[in-house]
C-alpha cells in the first residue's frame, strides 16, 4: 500500500503488451556505435540496388507476358458444320484460260452446295503485271485422268446447256444470283438476265467467266502469260479434294496459239508458288506451312513430260482462346507431298492419273485447344521478395567476407611491421 503523500506512478496503457510482444522480436537492432561503415559495403549496396532494379524490371516484363497453354482434346465440335478454305496460288508456265479448279470427295464425286469466289488474273510475261481485268470463274470440271486431259487438249468441246450442276458435270455459275449455288448460267446473256432480275449492277472490277470473250478481244492472249489463282471456299466439313488443272471443256481461241502446239506436244508446265493456303481465320503462333512453297516443273528437252503435284494436308481444329476476347474457331495443318512425272503423250488411258495439282485435305478427330492467360499476382510477389532477400543476403556476405579479409590483411601487416624505424609504429603499440 503506498504510504501518505506519496504518488502512485501509472504505467503507460498497452505498454506491458509492448513489453511482452519485444520477447518475439527476430530483427536484433545493434546499437549505432557498434556498426562500421566501410568503402567496400558502399560500392556492394550501390552494385545490389541496381541489381535490383535490373531484375525488377525483367521479372515485371515476365509478369506482363500473356501466357498460353495447350491442350488435345476429342474433337466434338459437331456444330461447326462448314470450312473456310483460302488458297492464292500462281502458275508460271500456263496462262489462265486453260486453268479450272473443282472440289470433289472422296468418291470423285463433285461437292454440292459450295459458297465461292474463285478469280484469276492473267500477268505478263517477264513483268508480272495483270493484264485486263480479273475473270471470275466458278467451280468447273477439271480434266481428271489421261484420257479426259489428252481429249481436252486435241479437240474443244462444247458444254451442254443444264439447269443444274450434277456430282458428275459442273456447268457455269450465276454468281449468287439464284439461291441454289448449283443453279447453271451457262452463257454470257443468262448471267446478265440473272444480274437484272435481282436489280444488281454488272460488275466493273471484273469479268465473268461466261463474258470473257469480250475481255480477250480488248486484250489478245499473249505468249508466255502466266495466271495467279485466288479461292475463297466455304464447304461441308469433309474429307475432301480440290482439283487445278486443265479445264474439261478448255476454250482454244483464247489460249495463245504457240501455248497450245506446244502443250499438244507435251510441254504442260505445273510449275507454280502457292503463296498462301489456310482454313480458318488467323491467330497468333498460326503456322501455314505451305506459305511460300516454291514447286519447279524439271522439264527435260526433247521428253514431253509433265507432273502431278500431289499435296495430302491433314487438318487439325484448334480454338484459340486469347485473354479477354472471344474464341476464335480454326485450323492448323501439316501436309505430305510428292510429285509424279507424267508423259501426256504415251498415257491416254482414261484410269491414270493427269497433269495438275491435287491438294487433298482430311480432318483429324481430335483437337488443339490453346488458351492465354495472365500469371497470378502472388506468383510476381514471390518472385520479388526472393529477389530483394537473396540479393541482401547474398551482398550482406560478400560485405562481411571483405570486412574480415581487409581486417585479417591489416593485423598481418601490423605484425610483421619493422620494430625500430623512422614509421613509430612499434613505439606506438607499446604505448
């Protein structure tokens, strides 16, 4: 009890839980006086910092990176029902009129119901440059097999007038005019007639395949022209073939007449670039393996022979997810390739196979899901904790190995120091 006149001195509130917590306390604080400062740990701290700051940077760059990840899956996108194919291809040895492209399946048999938009675009010899305006063409009966080629080129047949394209005969096409893509305009005045009847305007950027013949009136054919091929295909998803080569019905008059002695003989030249073939939009890290793809015909002189370019693609669906944005639906492919020298003029049997080039396509069952994403925070917090503490820990050992090195170095010098001189440093230390 405290006695009379006395005050009763009131500890602070919270100070004996202060008091208590000091107990937990890791981080020893040594006293001021007792820390050295030294030129080495001056230069270790100023290095550390901008080590620190190296890495900072770097590890935020890292942070910042959208990441991807893959995954095959089954395929049960039952849904997507068609295939956007776009190829661009250009042939250096054959002018355009005597080039067709068709679709069939499996069975040879001509794939109905094609949205397309076919053109080709005849180009100058030794320049490159377009002559006229484009032709727009439609799906046409290519000439498959030796004997159809080997007809096609001695005599020009002329097509049968149809109402509607078969799975054996393709016939013009009206363009989108009618609503059935198979519906034929077989001449000049029944594409126009279908053009009015939908009050559509005839087209002044190009030329329609079944009005051409205007076209090559205001611009004759000309020796050594060449033709770039351009296809937007919207198909059923199935296996299938698509055809280039000679056309079925091929229009003499309007092949360069040298072209076509020539090509009689035997001197057909496939050679060609494809300058792009996809089947699907774009996404990143798509790869079109045959972008680019550079095929010479090995033409020998006095041999009539030509080549089948044969190109097996196999496709894989792949959804591409990107960060924030919707999924976008494609495919990837790989492909196999080979090529075939042909002699048109000793192979008229109408089993073997012709002069062109076959690009056949087929889908894998399975599928490539391949999705973005960012890096958890936490991740990029751990990453820079363990930066900051293992460089501190790492220069906190480097400064006190060179502290006791410099210390260690110092006390040898000290003694192994002269006793009598004019240095007085031995009258020194015994004072």
């Amino acid at each position: 009890r405290d006695s009379p006149g006395r005050t009763r001195r009131r500890r602070p509130a919270g100070c004996g839980e202060a008091s208590a917590m000091k107990s937990f306390d890791t981080f020893l604080k040594p006293n001021q006086e007792f820390q050295v400062k030294t030129a080495c740990g001056g230069y270790l701290s100023i290095c550390s910092l901008m080590l620190i700051t190296i890495l900072f940077v770097t590890e935020l760059m890292y942070f910042l990176e959208v990441e991807k990840k893959d995954e095959m899956v089954i395929d049960r996108n039952q849904d997507k029902s068609y295939l956007d194919v776009t190829l661009d291809i250009t042939f250096h040895g054959l002018p355009c009129a005597l080039l067709s492209l068709n679709l069939v399946d499996a069975k040879k048999a001509n794939v109905m119901h094609v949205t397309h938009g076919i053109y080709k675009t005849r180009l100058a010899p030794g320049t490159g440059e377009p002559i006229g305006k484009r032709i727009r063409d439609g799906l046409r009966t290519v000439a498959d097999n030796s004997g159809d080629l080997s007809t096609a080129l001695t005599f020009e047949q002329h097509e049968k007038a149809q109402a509607h394209a078969s799975a054996k005969q393709r016939c013009g096409s009206c363009y989108y005019a009618h609503v059935d893509e198979d519906d034929c305009c077989t001449e000049c005045d029944d594409v126009k007639q279908a053009f009015k009847e939908r009050d559509w305007k005839t087209p002044t950027a190009y030329v329609v395949e079944q009005c051409e013949d205007d076209e090559f009136t205001a611009n004759p054919p000309v020796e050594g022209e060449f033709c770039r091929l351009e296809a937007d295909l919207y198909v059923r998803r199935v296996n299938s073939q698509i055809q280039m080569g000679v056309n079925h019905f091929l229009r003499h008059h309007l092949v360069p007449p040298e072209t076509l002695s020539r090509v009689r003989a035997g001197d057909l030249n496939f050679s060609h670039t494809i300058n792009g073939l996809s089947f699907g939009p774009k996404f990143p890290g798509l790869v079109d393996v045959l972008d680019g793809r550079n095929k010479t015909w090995r033409h020998i002189p006095g041999w009539p022979m030509t080549e089948h370019f044969q190109y097996d693609v196999h496709l894989i669906p792949t959804h591409y997810q990107p960060l924030g944005a919707e999924e976008i639906f494609s495919h990837q492919y790989s492909v196999t390739e080979y090529v075939k020298p042909i002699d048109i003029k000793g192979r008229r049997d109408a089993g073997l196979a012709s002069a062109g080039i076959y690009l056949s396509y087929d889908i894998t069952p399975f599928a490539v899901k391949v999705s973005e994403f960012q890096k958890p925070w936490i991740h990029f917090l751990t990453e820079c904790c363990a930066i900051l503490g293992g460089i501190f820990a790492f220069t906190g050992m480097l400064d006190n190995l060179s502290y006791r090195a410099s210390k260690l170095v110092a006390r040898k010098m000290t003694s192994t120091a002269p006793l009598d001189g004019g240095s007085g440093i031995a009258s020194d230390l015994s004072q």
